[in-house]
C-alpha cells in the first residue's frame, strides 16, 4: 500500500470525528482571514482552491467572504463531511490526488492553499504539491501549517501518526524558499505560521 492510500484509509476511518471539530476550526479560520486576507491579495470574488481540503472548514470561510470556493482531497469520506458542514454555500468539492495533477487548466485560481497537509506527507510529494500548486495559481499560493517550534504532546501526536512530521518542521520553509520565488513566514501561533508563497523559482 502507498503512503498516500494509506493516509487515505486512515482520513476515511476519521472523518465522522473530525468533523466535530468544524465549527472549532471556522471560528479558527475566520480570525485568520479577518487578519490576513489583504495579504492574501485576492480579487473580489477570485476562485479559491483548497487542496486537502478536509471536511471543508477553511474553504467554507472564503465562501462567506464572496470567494468561488473549491475544495479537493483524496478520502470521500472527508468529502462527504465537508459537503454536509457546507451546505448552503456555493463550493465546489472534487475529490483527486493532487501530487498526480488535479484535471483543472494551469491558472485556474487566483488563490490556492493547503491546510496541515504538508507535515504529513514525504518531502517527495510535498514536492508535488509545491509544482502542482504553482502551477493552478495565477496568484497566491498559502500554506498553513507548522513552524519550527516544537511541543512534546505534537511530537507524540505526528509520530504516532506516522507522516514526516518532523523532517517538514526541519526542512519545509527551506523546501519552500528553495522552490517559490517568495516565501512570507507569519507565524500565527505557538507552533503554526501562514506560508504565503509567489511563483516558481525560474
């Protein structure tokens, strides 16, 4: 079994619990977009793509601020979550592999993001994200995840559930600068930052 069909079936087992934290992490998400959003520099109702998207909570924010929403991941059971937390509001959700190309043109969005995807997947797919997000971006492309604080009970946490949790905290905003033409750390917490990324390095 792959490392992504396994964090597929482990994705598919949790969604029904995951996504009792929805509410928790819209609240989250929205005082992050209240703070950062010009950042971001999306243009009145710009399409917003999510990759890992989950059950749906930070792409179900751009929505409420008027953004076309569009939402990806691999495990339909999350999808299936994220379409039930979302009703009511016009997003899209796909579900595909992103490290093997998502079927949209090159340009597609004028923002697109990933939420704590990054730390669980090898540097190797990570990669894959890093060029297929790039490529779908005809502006922005945000990352939230990790910075490199660490804390025991993570530690714990990532370890038991087997990603590259502690090879991204080393390694992923070098792996960023050394890919994007412009790496933006803001550090929105103990342990967690915005990675707000401009174009592939020529």
């Amino acid at each position: 079994m792959g490392e992504l069909e396994k964090h597929a079936r482990i994705f598919n087992l949790i969604a029904p619990v995951y996504n009792r934290f929805f509410l928790g992490q819209v609240k989250k998400y929205r005082l992050i977009l209240e703070k950062y959003e010009e950042l971001m520099a999306i243009p009145p109702g710009g399409r917003v793509l999510d990759i890992g998207c989950g059950t749906g909570a930070f792409i179900y924010c751009f929505a409420e601020r008027g953004y076309q929403g569009v939402g990806a991941d691999f495990s339909s059971s999350m999808l299936r979550a994220a379409r039930k937390s979302t009703r009511g509001k016009a997003i899209e959700f796909v579900q595909g592999d992103v490290t093997k190309g998502l079927d949209f043109p090159d340009g597609s969005f004028d923002l697109v993001l990933s939420s704590y995807v990054l730390h669980g997947l090898s540097a190797e797919l990570r990669q894959r994200i890093y060029t297929e997000a790039d490529r779908l971006s005809r502006g922005r492309i945000l990352f939230y995840d990790y910075n490199q604080k660490r804390r025991i009970f993570t530690d714990l946490t990532e370890w038991a559930e087997g990603g590259d949790y502690f090879g991204f905290v080393r390694q992923g905003e070098k792996e960023m600068r050394t890919y994007f033409h412009d790496v933006n750390r803001i550090d929105v917490g103990r342990q967690a930052a915005l990675y707000l990324c401009s174009r592939q390095v020529e």
